[in-house]
C-alpha cells in the first residue's frame, strides 16, 4: 500500500513539473516519463477564437458531439479538444524535429 501510495506521489509530482503545451506523458515499463515534442499547442481554457487567431484555421473540424458538446480541431501537429468553446485538451499526433 506505502508502495502504491508513493508511486502515485512521484506520478503527480511528474505530471505537475510538466509544461503541457511542449510535452508528452509517456508510460513505459510502469514508469511515466515526459517527453518534450518541440509543438506548441494551445492553453487549456483558451477560447475558439483565440485558438485560430494564434494557430490559423485548422485542417478539419468535427461536427459538435453531446451535452456539452465536443469540438475537435485538427491541425497537422496536434488536435485541439474543445467543450462549448474553451480548450479542454490538446493532444500532439506528430513530434517535430
């Protein structure tokens, strides 16, 4: 139990050290590791339009999905998850460099 309790700890204390927006969470062998991408992606809670006025139009969009309804952008690097219009996560599909 003192094991788990602990390896949680370092779990959250590794999650708060990273900087989301130029990082990936990787778990390999049990062990979380962050891996910087080099892509920026946009701040959670960011709104719609501040997305698209900072990282142009996206590639496609995803029709509205559910209550709260569920946006997705796709841009070459990332995707951008809204709800309503905020930022709830954006997920790196293709590290640069």
């Amino acid at each position: 139990m003192l094991a788990r309790t602990m390896k949680m700890t370092v779990v959250a204390l590794g999650l708060c050290a990273a900087v989301p927006t130029f990082a990936e969470t990787l778990a390999i062998d049990g062990q979380v590791a962050i891996k910087p991408t080099g892509v920026e992606t946009p701040q959670r809670g960011s709104t719609m339009s501040a997305v698209e006025q900072k990282f142009g139009a996206p590639a496609n969009k995803s029709s509205p999905v559910g209550q709260p309804p569920i946006t997705k952008w796709f841009y070459p690097n990332f995707v951008v998850v809204f709800e309503n219009d905020k930022v709830l996560h954006a997920v790196v599909t293709q590290a640069q460099g």
